[in-house]
C-alpha cells in the first residue's frame, strides 16, 4: 500500500492571506500538551448561562465535553448579536431557482426564530422531542433547526432529494412526532412533490402527529386537515418571544443520518457545547473570517457541510451568507459565477464534484464575471485530484488565492484536517488537505494497528478527542463502539486512507470501507444492497463503485435475478427506478451487470475486489483478491465466469427494439 506524494505536487506560496494572527505549531502543540486549558480558553468565546464545571470527560469511546456547562444555540447565533452592531447586518442573501430573492437580517431571523419556536411549542413540541425537517435550501430551513435548537427540540435534517421510503426509515428510527416539509421544490425548472413524500412516510410512521407545511411552489397541495397544516396558518397570532432552553453542554442537539457498513443509515448524534465551540473555532481557522466576510457554502443543508458551515457557525461568528436554492446550471452555466460577482461573496466553499463539472464546460463561464471580492477558496466532501484543484486555483482564484480543502465527516461535526489562514498561512500542495486542526492527533497505521513511516498509505485515526466528536449513535451504542472504536482499540477510526508525506502533509484518500462516495455524498453498498433485493424479481446483488471523472464515483451494481426474469433493458431501468423510489436520485446507477452467481469465497464472502475489477476493467492481479480471502485460482475462474456470463447495461441505455422513453 505504497503511494509516494504526487509528483506533480507544486508548492504555492500563500502570502496572499490576509491576517494571520498567530503560530500554527505552538497553538496545535498547546492543544495536544494541555487540552483542557486550549479548550476551556476557546471556549470562554461562547455565551454559557453557566459555566461547565470540567472541561473533559474522557472515557474510552464517550467524550463529554465541558461538563455542567449550560447553554443554547439559538442565542450563541441570534440573541447576543441584538446587543451589537450585527443586529441589522444581513445574516442570509437568498436567491431562489427563479431569481426571488430575500435578504434576512440577524434582527429578522431572530424574530423568525421566535415565532418559529412559539409554533412548535404549540402543536405540543417539547424539549427532548425530536422533529424531522424534509425542506428545500429556502429559509423556513435553518429557521426551523435554530427553533428547535432554541427549545431544545432535537431535530433531524432530511435531504429533500431522498425519496418518501428514506424519508419514512429516518423518520421512524428517530421517532418524530412532527415532519416539516414545503409544497415542493424548483430544481432545473421542474417541481419537485416534496409532500407527497412526506405524506408517505406518514403513513408508514405512527408515531408522526402532524405535517407542518410552508407554502413554496404554487401548484395544488391536498391537505388533510387532521395531520396537515399550513406554516402560515400556524404562525398566526405566535409573535411572541421564546425563552431559550438551558441546554446541558451534552445535550442532544441532532441527529444526522448517514450511511455506513450497514444496510440502514445510522443516526449521528452531535451534541451542545463542543459541537458549538468546535465549528466556529474551525470555521475562523480555515478560512480567516472576519466581518466583511461574505460566506458561501454552496452544500445542501441536508448534509453534515450544510449543518456546521451554512446554518450554526456562520451565524456564531456573526458573517454574512448567500444560500441558493437551485442547481449549479440552471438556467446556464454561469449561475454561480453570476451569484459571486452580484453578493460580492468574498470565500467560497465547495466540491469537487462541482469543481469537475465547471470544468468540463470550459473557463469562459466564470471569466465572463468579476470573480475579484474572492480571497480564500474551500474545498470538501471527497479527496480533490490536483487538475481539480489547479483549475480552482486558476479559473476561480485567478493565481492570487490559497484553497482550503478540508477534511472531516458527519460524526466529526467540523474540519479536521485544512490549511489554517486563519492561524498562520502555509504552503499548499493541490490534492492535499496538508495538516491537521488544533487539537487534533491523527496517525496512518497499518492493518495491524502499527504507525506508519512517512511516505505509505493507511488507515487513519484520531488519537485523541475533539470537542465536536459525534456524542454516540442514536439509539444504537453498540454500533458506535464496533464502527469507530474496535478495529484501533482507544482510537476513532474515520474508515478513509491517508498517507503523510515527507513534509508531514496528510493526503487524504478516500474510503477504507464499503461506503461510496458519490458527488460527495455518501451512500454504502448494504444500503444499496438491501434496497434492490427488495424487488421481487432480485435474488441477490451486490454493489461496488468505479472511478468517474465528474462525481468521484459511480454505483455498478451485480445482481442475479430470480427464475422466470431474463436480463433486459426494461427489467435494468425497473430496478434503477426500484433504487432512486427505496433511496432517492443519488442512488442512480451506472451500469448494472446480470450474473449467474455472484463471485463468493468457500465460507460465503462476496468478492468484492473481484467485482471492482470487473466494473473497472481492470485485470486480477495476485494481490487484488488477498482482501476477500479467496485463492487467487478462485478468483480467476470466477472473473472468467463473470467476463463470459454476464449481460450488462449502462445507465440510459435502451433495448434497440425498444421506442424511446417520451
Ligand atoms: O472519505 C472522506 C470524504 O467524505 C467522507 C465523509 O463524508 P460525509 O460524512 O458525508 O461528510 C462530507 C462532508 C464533510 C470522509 O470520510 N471527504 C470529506 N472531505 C474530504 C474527503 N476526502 C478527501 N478530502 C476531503 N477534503
């Protein structure tokens, strides 16, 4: 598992940060000797109602941080800035698909908030209730997570691209009593039913009393007037002001579902106190905030980036945002481009995946806008292949600006490996997310548990906690010990591969585990698994992934079909639509390959090195089986059982006999 650092690797200076106020290495050296002291520093910049009585709680896999400590979000980001010039700063620039717009004051999401909160309250919400928020990128969304915060109502976040049945699984493992939802969505022009599919994963969810609906797209909603109601209706006569809720630093504060080794998503549970501390102190060290910075994290806030880095830390530090609702493209290439130059967004924060799509489609798109207010650009959510990073670096930041590409997860709550400006500026290396946060002790070791020398490749893990360490899986603390916990006694393993180069520049590799990565988001073959098995004419299938030049990764599935279901064209686009109703779109597939048998070990194991293989078209070397513990005489036999046997189709593609779809 040998990978020298890329040979391509050029070392950019990055004097082009303004600022930097401080030594990167004492700083991360002072965490690491004394964490209870960095820690219990930093966090004198939050507002605790009372002040926690010990910073750290550490036992081995539960980290409880600043314990007794008292306090609630909803006022970190909204109450004390009514005290200070912020109070009528712009907290959101939204722009919707169609070009509406509305601009959000902190003074106004503060009163928004409120009467939010006062609404919940009244359909019966407590603190410890858990409420599911299924929204579009509109305001009603972070409008709805800071009121939850501010009763201490413990939300779940749905991405609005995932289907009712997702939508019904997160809903029912987390036991809302309330699904919030719009009339729909604008994506590409298109409307999207969004209550239609929280209308389904009501009625397979008892335990959901009422679905909250806010008023977006004009077309006709049936309402059932015992369970549905509209927000506006609701928030008549709720213009009240809501007491936050004393939250216990340990305090749940959301559950965020995100998928893993097994077939259903796991409930990520985060916390108050670190979770809070942890976001605004990486955002201010990642990317040199200050206040006339104007921020866009183009992420959905359904996943982990929109959370920590649209919604909470943003609004902690008292900056500026854009959110849009739409697609990158729509109605023409230069969307983005056109949304910097008009809000004068001064960092953006993105993916790779989207990096990669801009650039497929040629430079003269942004070189059409003043792209001149940028000065720090991010990256997140996938390792950035350095043609990625130096075309971001060229055709967005014009030569003149670093990149921070940070690394993390769901259950990190925040950055943990980036390029720190906001510190002290360091050179770059495109492809490489370069060292790690204060207060954070990584090591690659290899698959014995033994530290690996500068220069190989292995499993990364995290040597100490950190206060926006995931406080558990919901319901399911057996799960949290054996994912991150087992395999490294004593240390969290985030299940990617990384190699630390002579420079001590971490690369970051993408996953060690079953978990696919596709345009950033995260999807695991189990789940795609048991969600195609579900079809009655699957008897068994297995997921794996190829290389795609736009989003990272694409999905191949195997699958062997039962008696009586011959391969063809329409059985392949029946179960593409089986996977996108069970999951949602992004468990779109490329190809799907019929098989006979799926390649198994004598003790039962699918291949799944083998079945990589395939789906690249790479060849079976010795070692690319020794995973799988199979011979390798049982791996080619099946390889030739698999080239000669199967019948496969790519995504879109069509029986000749067939008439186009309309
Ligand atoms: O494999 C890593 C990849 O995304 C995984 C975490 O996915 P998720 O929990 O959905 O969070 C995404 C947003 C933080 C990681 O295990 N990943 C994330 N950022 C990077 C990355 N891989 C390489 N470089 C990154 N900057």
């Amino acid at each position: 598992m040998t990978q020298a650092a890329d040979s391509r690797v050029a070392h950019l200076p990055t004097t082009q940060y303004f600022c930097p106020s401080g030594d990167y290495d004492e700083m991360w050296r002072r965490a690491d000797q004394d964490p209870e002291g960095f820690w219990g520093e930093q966090a004198m910049d939050l507002d605790w109602f009372k002040r926690w009585d010990k910073v750290l709680d550490w036992k081995v896999p539960y980290a409880r941080w600043f314990v007794g400590g008292k306090l609630n979000l909803s006022y970190q980001c909204l109450d004390r800035h009514m005290k200070t010039e912020v109070k009528n700063k712009v907290a959101f620039h939204w722009e919707g698909e169609l070009g509406d717009t509305q601009v959000l004051t902190y003074a106004e999401l503060y009163r928004l908030t409120n009467n939010y909160a006062a609404a919940l309250k009244r359909l019966g919400v407590k603190r410890g209730d858990r409420v599911a928020l299924y929204l579009p990128m509109i305001p009603a969304l972070p409008i709805f997570m800071l009121a939850c915060a501010r009763i201490g109502a413990i939300f779940t976040v749905v991405f609005s691209a995932f289907s009712g049945q997702a939508l019904a699984d997160r809903v029912e493992d987390v036991e809302a009593k309330i699904i919030v939802t719009s009339s729909g969505m604008h994506r590409r022009g298109k409307i999207l039913p969004l209550k239609d599919n929280a209308v389904e994963a009501a009625k397979k969810c008892p335990c959901v009393e009422k679905i909250v609906v806010v008023k977006h797209t004009g077309h006709n909603v049936e309402m059932d007037p015992a369970r549905d109601v509209w927000l506006n209706d609701l928030l008549a006569g709720c213009d009240e002001y809501v007491e936050p809720e004393h939250m216990d630093s340990n305090d749940p504060l959301f559950v965020l579902y995100t998928s893993g080794s097994t077939g259903k998503p796991k409930g990520i549970l985060h916390g108050t106190g670190g979770y809070s501390l942890w976001i605004a102190k990486t955002m201010q060290w990642a990317f040199n905030t200050d206040k006339k910075t104007v921020w866009w994290c183009t992420a959905d806030i359904g996943w982990i980036t929109g959370h920590s880095y649209v919604v909470f830390a943003p609004l902690e530090l008292g900056l500026t945002s854009v959110m849009y609702e739409g697609a990158p493209d729509y109605p023409t290439l230069d969307r983005w481009w056109q949304i910097i130059a008009k809000y004068g967004v001064t960092i953006l924060y993105t993916s790779p995946t989207a990096i990669r799509m801009f650039m497929r489609h040629g430079e003269e798109w942004p070189a059409k806008h003043d792209l001149s207010s940028l000065r720090i650009l991010g990256s997140v959510g996938e390792p950035i292949n350095p043609e990625a990073w130096l075309w971001y670096y060229r055709n967005i930041g014009h030569e003149r600006i670093g990149i921070s590409d940070t690394w993390w997860q769901t259950e990190t709550g925040g950055f943990m490996i980036s390029p720190t400006p906001g510190i002290q500026p360091h050179f770059l290396k495109p492809g490489s997310a370069t060292k790690p946060m204060p207060g954070i002790v990584p090591a690659v070791l290899d698959a014995e548990g033994k530290e690996l020398p500068n220069g190989e490749t292995g499993f990364i893990v995290i040597k100490k906690p950190w206060p926006g360490m995931l406080l558990d899986i919901y319901h399911n603390p057996e799960l949290y010990q054996k994912t991150y916990w087992s395999r490294f006694p004593g240390y969290y393993l985030p299940g990617d591969y990384c190699m630390k180069d002579q420079d001590n520049f971490l690369w970051l590799l993408g996953r060690a585990d079953e978990v696919i990565k596709v345009a950033g988001h995260r999807i695991s073959t189990a789940e795609l698994e048991s969600a195609i098995v579900g079809h009655s004419a699957v008897a068994e299938a297995a997921a794996t992934s190829r290389p795609d030049e736009i989003k990272g990764e694409a999905i191949i599935m195997f699958v062997t079909l039962r008696k009586g279901t011959p391969p063809s064209v329409e059985i392949k686009n029946e179960l593409t639509r089986h996977l996108r109703a069970t999951i949602g779109t992004l468990a779109t597939p490329e190809e799907i390959f019929f098989v006979n048998l799926l390649p198994k070990t004598r003790s039962g194991k699918i291949m799944r090195r083998l079945l990589k293989a395939v789906a690249t078209g790479a060849t079976i070397g010795d070692t690319s089986t020794l995973d799988d513990g199979a011979s390798v005489d049982e791996a080619k036999a099946a390889f030739a059982e698999l080239s000669a046997g199967s019948h496969h189709y790519k995504s879109g593609e069509r029986n000749p006999e067939t008439k186009p779809m309309p």
